[in-house]
C-alpha cells in the first residue's frame, strides 16, 4: 500500500499505525512532501516498509513497490535495506 503522510481530514500516520495494527503483513511505503526525519522514524517504527519524498523517481518507488510485495509474499530472503 502507498500511504501519503499529509491528506485533507486524515492522518497518514494514524491510517498507518491503525493498518499495521489490524494487518500486520500489509506493507506500506510512506510517500510525503512534507515530511520530517522525525516522522521518517515514526513511520519506520510503526512498521513502515518504506519512507519516500516527494518528488519520487517513478524507478525507484516501482523497485521498492517490487521489494514490498516479496516481503508481503513471503519472499524476502533477498530484499535489501532501501528503505530511505
């Protein structure tokens, strides 16, 4: 899942913590313009796959959604630490 961390009348990291909480193996890339290295640790805390600013290269972000959806599989021998 790709969440964004600043949307109108909702909580990104809310929506995050509530997602990891209810569906632990879903994996989100938190993607933000706005963001801060504090809300990069949160996120990360929370379980985040991964903690993206805007603007992403659309290569990186399908590398990351690739990664994400191993890991989600089961297949996560070989996943690397790009999570920045």
């Amino acid at each position: 899942m790709i969440l964004d961390l600043k949307m109108p009348g909702i909580d990104g990291m809310e929506v995050l913590r509530h997602i990891k909480e209810e569906h632990p193996k879903v994996e989100l890339i938190v993607m933000t313009g706005q963001g801060s290295e504090e809300d990069k640790e949160s996120c990360m805390k929370l379980g985040a796959f991964a903690y993206l600013e805007k603007p992403v290269d659309v290569e990186v972000l399908s590398q990351i959604m690739q990664k994400a959806y191993q890991k989600a599989r089961g297949e996560d021998r070989n996943v690397s630490d790009e999570k920045d």
